[in-house]
C-alpha cells in the first residue's frame, strides 16, 4: 500500500506536503468562516469561492505549456513560495485587523493565479518521482495525504477559529509551506527529455485541447469531472450555512462536517493504494459519481448534525474516488510529451469549473436557500453519471491502446499492467 514511498524523491515530496496540506485546509476552513462573520451573505461566499477558483479556468492551459517546456521541479517550489507568501499576508491583515472583503477577494485571486502553475506541473511531477509500475499507489497516497489533511486540518481551524480567530490559521499555514519547500530543495531530480519543436505558446495550448477532444476516453472523464465540479462541489462554499443557521454547529461544527468529509475520502484513497492496475476504474468512477449526487441529496434533507456528519462520509468517499480514478486513468493515457498540458485541462475540470459553481451556488442559494441548492446538483451529478456509464463501454477498447502504447513508449509494460489492460478491452472480464 505503500510501495511508491521507496522513491527518495517521492518521500521528501509526500513528507512536506503532509504539513503543507493540512495548513492549507486550515486556512480553507478559516477563511469561509470568516467571510461568512463578515457578510453573513452566501451571494457573498460564492463570489470569494469564484475570485479564488476563476484564475485556474483561464490560465492553467498556461501553466500546462510551462510545465511541459520547464522543468516541473523548479515551477512547483516557485509557486509553493508564492503560496507562503501570500498566506502571511492574509494573516497579518486579519491578526492586524485591518482586513475586509475584497483584501480577501484580491488575496484568494492571487492565490488562484499561483494554483493555475501549480497543478498541472505538481500533477504531471509526479511521474518523474516514481516509475509507471507505482503511479497509481503514488497518486492514491498522495490523495490520502490530501484528504487525511482534510480531517485534521477542519478540526484544527475550527477549535482555532472558535478559541482565537482566523489570522492564526492563516498564520499558520503560510509556516507550513516551510515544510514541503525545504522537500523540494533536498531532491535530486534527473533532467527529463522535452519535445523540441518549437511551436508558439497558442500552438502548444490548442495541441494539448486537441488532444483532449479526440480522445474519446479522455473526454468523457473530464466532462463528468466537470459536471461534478460544477454542480456537486459547491456544497462545502455553502457548509458555513448549514453549520450555523441549519445545524446550529457554529464554527466547531464547520470544522467537524469538513473533517467527516475527509474521513470518507481518506478511506476512498486507502482502497485506491491497494490496487496495482487500473481494472474496473471505469466503474469506480461511474459508481462513485452516482453515490456522490445521491449522498448530497440525503445530506440536504437532514436537519440533524450527527446525521449530517454521517452523510458526509460517504460523500468524501464517492468524491475523491471519482477523482483519483479519473486522475489515474488520464495518467497512464496521455504521453509525457502532453501531460502537463492535459493535467492542465484537468486542472480546469476539476477547479476551474468550481468557481462558476460556487458563484451558481451562491446565487441560487440567496433565492431557494442552501438545502435545495445542494440537492439540485446532486440530482445533476447522478445525471450525468447516468450519461457516462452509457458511453464509457464504446470506449474501452481506445482506452486499452492508449495505455498500452503510453507502456510501449518507455519499454515494455510490465506484465501486470498488460493483463490489466487485456482486462480493460476485453467484455468477457471487468472493465476499467
């Protein structure tokens, strides 16, 4: 289950980030509650979910080009030191008391600028950690770092905001950047080769969307990708709403309904390490779409807190499996040449389509309230799931060459992975 920690680079990377992951949700918990003291407005919380997101819609294309003609290593401690950065200035004008809502507007902006670098180069880095046999385990374990952060970091900025206040969150995680920046700087990472054509940077965006759209199972996984990131994913911009007025949890609350949500995910990661192939990813991605609308719905319904907590744990599980699926899956498609480029479209899919949602969220739930808000796009989820598992079966067969020549292409792919690939195209066995 751990196999991909063998790598030294792996280790440092997944070392530092653990602290860094766990600040970063701190501040993500911290500040929700924050604009929510400010404003009480929830048209408000999705517009500050929308200046933190939109950034990574319209520029991660950029930083996928980058990611493929730069070297990941050096853009992911540029940005990991921008993050810090910005994270001590939002500490110190909240612990200064000078902060004010569009400070957090602008801040959470910047912030998603630095993000639309950062994900497609940390996405695609992680191929040059660790060697195609441990993809899988490296992208599920570092899923469960992410989401084992998700229940320790709730909890923290929850009893932290309640004992003293936000600006220490923040304060906090801009030390944690520390952790996963000194990581980076202790690698030794082998120059990898790059394509050296030379094409201008439109040329190098419009071949990576290219890629995208003709590729059939690709496609298909990023748009039900986005249409959960759209519709499912702004539950949480709205959970200060349901932990205050509908539960009545205050900002402890808001801490232990995140933290359930992470639970949930954590046990998903877990489940996702033990595989060694990508056999059955497809269902699990159809499967776990539909359980994620589904648990939405019955969490909108729910007026108890310990009810709640309980339906969020499902929902963090069905969401992160349908992610990290979906993420592994497009791994071992796409060619090096492209990753960072298609990590970038995933980027987009996967964050850059949640600020429409949170500003969609926000407005809907200033009109018909936030449990219908939550249950509409749940129903929207299970939908599209629905339209996924009708076409995802047609596509297997494209999905099994595309891993098979992404095997070929840096030597002969391990046995294992060959029989997992016969198993993809093939409608006698389970297919991904």
């Amino acid at each position: 289950m751990f196999r991909a920690l063998r790598h030294r680079n792996y280790r440092l990377f997944f070392s530092g980030q653990i602290i860094s992951v766990i600040g970063t949700w701190m501040q993500s918990i911290a500040q929700l509650w924050l604009v929510y003291r400010l404003t009480r407005s929830s048209l408000l919380l999705g517009l500050v979910g929308f200046a933190g997101q939109i950034p990574v819609f319209l520029l991660a294309p950029v930083g996928g080009v980058f990611a493929d003609r730069h070297s990941r290593h050096r853009i992911v401690i540029a940005t990991q030191t921008s993050a810090m950065l910005l994270a001590f200035i939002l500490s110190a004008l909240t612990l200064l008391e000078h902060i004010q809502v569009w400070q957090i507007m602008l801040l959470a902006s910047l912030l998603g600028v630095v993000n639309a670098f950062d994900i497609p180069a940390r996405q695609a880095f992680i191929v040059e950690m660790v060697n195609g046999e441990d993809l899988i385990n490296a992208i599920a374990l570092n899923s469960a770092m992410f989401n084992g952060a998700r229940i320790l970091g709730p909890a923290i900025a929850g009893v932290t905001v309640a004992a003293i206040g936000e600006g220490w969150c923040f304060l906090a995680n801009g030390a944690s950047y520390i952790a996963v920046i000194v990581g980076l700087l202790l690698m030794t990472v082998t120059p990898r080769e790059r394509d050296q054509r030379v094409a201008s940077g439109l040329e190098s965006i419009i071949e990576g969307f290219r890629f995208v759209v003709h590729t059939g199972p690709i496609r298909a996984l990023l748009l039900l990708l986005g249409l959960v990131s759209l519709t499912g994913m702004p539950y949480a911009v709205l959970m200060p709403i349901f932990a205050d007025k509908i539960l009545h949890g205050g900002a402890r609350g808001l801490g232990l309904l995140m933290g359930s949500t992470g639970v949930g995910a954590l046990a998903a990661t877990l489940a996702l390490a033990a595989r060694r192939g990508v056999r059955g990813l497809g269902r699990w991605v159809l499967y776990a779409s539909m359980g994620f609308g589904a648990s939405l719905i019955l969490f909108s319904f729910s007026r108890s807190f310990l009810l709640s907590v309980l339906l969020l744990l499902p929902a963090g599980f069905c969401m992160l499996l349908q992610m990290s699926s979906s993420n592994t899956l497009i791994q071992t498609m796409v060619p090096d040449a492209l990753r960072g480029r298609v990590m970038a479209v995933y980027s987009m899919m996967f964050m850059g389509m949640a600020p429409f949602g949170a500003l969609l969220a926000g407005t809907i739930a200033s009109r018909l309230g936030a449990p219908v808000t939550v249950a509409l796009g749940g129903a929207t989820c299970i939908a599209g799931s629905l339209v996924f598992g009708s076409k995802w079966p047609a596509l297997r067969v494209e999905a099994r060459q595309l891993i098979l020549a992404q095997g070929m292409s840096s030597g002969e792919p391990p046995e294992e992975m060959t029989g997992q690939v016969d198993a993809l195209g093939s409608r006698k066995t389970a297919a991904p």
